[in-house]
C-alpha cells in the first residue's frame, strides 16, 4: 500500500495509461486524497498532490488525463 504518513486512511487507487503514465490516488489521516503521477519509465518521489475532500471512489487514467471521482465531486488533471 502507497501512503505518504504512517496514519494515512488507504483508499488507494492506481491506474495508467497505454504510454506508460501511472497516476495513484490515497485518502490522508485528514479525509482528504492526494494523487501522484509517475511518468512512463519514471520512478515514485515522495509526496503528493491535495486533490479535494475524500473519500475516493474511482479513478480513470487516459491519454492526457487522469479523472478522480472523490467526495467533493469529479477531479480532473493533466498528466504527461
């Protein structure tokens, strides 16, 4: 399981692209999610991006984007 606190909730959903592009999504002790975004032949770094109030219900990687149904409503970014 990918976290980024020791006391981070879980949620935890993964998805990628054909061109190698992955995008991981989690819920914080907070209730919030935050997303990272690995590039194709890319490795994890810490952290992550605040994407809005939890919880994580689904997330769909595509080319150019990444869309994350969460609590707060439909989140969508860009990705490379």
């Amino acid at each position: 399981m990918l976290v980024s606190a020791l006391n981070d909730q879980g949620g935890v959903r993964a998805g990628g692209d054909a061109a190698g592009t992955f995008v991981v999504t989690w819920m914080t002790s907070a209730g919030s999610v935050e997303a990272l975004t690995i590039p194709p032949g890319g490795s994890i770094g810490p952290g992550g991006t605040i994407v809005g109030a939890g919880p994580s219900m689904a997330l769909l990687v595509i080319p150019g984007a990444a869309v994350a149904e969460i609590g707060a409503g439909i989140a969508k970014e860009a990705v490379r």
